[in-house]
C-alpha cells in the first residue's frame, strides 16, 4: 500500500474541506466551539467540522495536539486510552494504531484504529495532522476491540492575523465505529464528543508550563 500518496490525498481532502463552506450545518454551540456536520462522500455517515478559537499560540496548541508516541494528547484527550507507533513511514508520516475506551455509558464498546497519519505545515504557520484509515500486516483485527476506520479526519491549528496568542482551530472527524450502533447514539455522541475536545484541549494548553 501507498501510505505516502494516501496520506498525501488526505492532507488535500482536509484542506477542501475547511475552505468549502457549502453544506455544512450547526449542530451544537458552545462559547469555545461551533460544530458543523454535512454527509459524508466516503461512507454512510456524516462528516463533522469544529471551528473556535484557542487562546494560545499554535505552537502551545500543537505542542498538545501532535500525534506522537508517549505524548501529551494520550493525556488529555477522553477519547483516546492508548497510541501506538505501527510504523515510521518517513519523517512526516506514520502508522499509528489508537486504542479508544468505551464511551456513550458503555453503548459504545472499546473501539481501535489503524491510521495513516501525516504532520503538513503551511507557508503561513498552519501546521496539521491528516489521518485516515488503512490496512497493516502488523496490526490486523484484535480480541476485545471493535475495529472502526476513520475517513479523512485531523486537525489545523491556524495562526489567527494580528494575535499571535491565539489559534483558530479546525477539527475534521469522519468515523465509523463499526459494530451494529444505532445511529442515534452516533449522531449525538459525535458533536458532544467535539465540545468536550475543545474544552479539554484548552485545559491543557493552559496547564503547559
């Protein structure tokens, strides 16, 4: 498989899906964030769009954000129980598989996923994580997880012009679970799940020394 033109493709999916503005509808608002959804054209599902603003600078923000192994989003981040390095692909890209718990008051089973995962930054100090689901031979179907496939999700931290103490941050998730889920757990744990990132995520970044 061609990790580096999957993840290539999905740094460009990501990208169109921040400056297209067409079908995107609210379905939740806090004072932190705005959450968007639109179907998805990957999968029978929807595809959610989070956009606030941060009160730190990308580089606190992202310092918390970056997927890496034994770093700080494991920490912070509800939905994520363990990261693992599957396979370093070249410096920017990587396989990763993500353990996550149960949630949704144990509706949703631990869950895990294998993703192809590229760092991208722009020439105007955005920086990203791109992801989507792929096949490894090192890391097949486990007992005890439900193995779910992410589509082209990720995060864009955004310098915000003039302020460089904030972060206009985007985040994309496009997920099937997997298992047999009544859609509507899924559609309602989704956007509640996004609200809690961008408060926990804030906690964080403030809690940085």
């Amino acid at each position: 498989m061609d990790y580096i033109n999957t993840a290539r493709s999905v740094e460009d999916r990501l990208l169109s899906y921040r400056k297209d503005e067409s079908g995107w509808k609210t379905c939740k608002k806090t004072n932190d964030v705005v959450v968007y959804w639109r179907p998805s054209c990957e999968f029978a599902g929807n595809v959610y769009k989070g956009e606030g603003i941060v009160n730190f600078s990308p580089e606190k923000v992202w310092d918390c954000l970056k997927p890496e192994i034994n770093g700080l989003r494991v920490k912070w981040d509800a939905n994520i129980k363990k990261f693992e390095l599957v396979e370093q692909v070249s410096a920017d890209v990587l396989i990763c598989r993500t353990v996550t718990p149960s949630a949704a008051m144990g509706i949703i089973s631990p869950r895990d996923f294998v993703d192809v995962i590229s760092i991208k930054r722009y020439e105007d100090g955005t920086v990203s994580s791109n992801a989507t689901n792929v096949s490894h031979p090192d890391c097949p179907p486990q007992n005890g997880f439900v193995r779910g496939f992410n589509h082209p999700c990720g995060c864009m931290c955004v310098p915000v012009p003039g302020d460089p103490s904030k972060t206009q941050l985007f985040s994309f998730f496009q997920t099937d679970l997997g298992g047999l889920l009544p859609r509507s757990v899924v559609d309602s744990f989704f956007p509640t799940s996004m609200v809690e990132f961008y408060n926990n995520l804030t906690k964080a970044v403030k809690s940085l020394k």
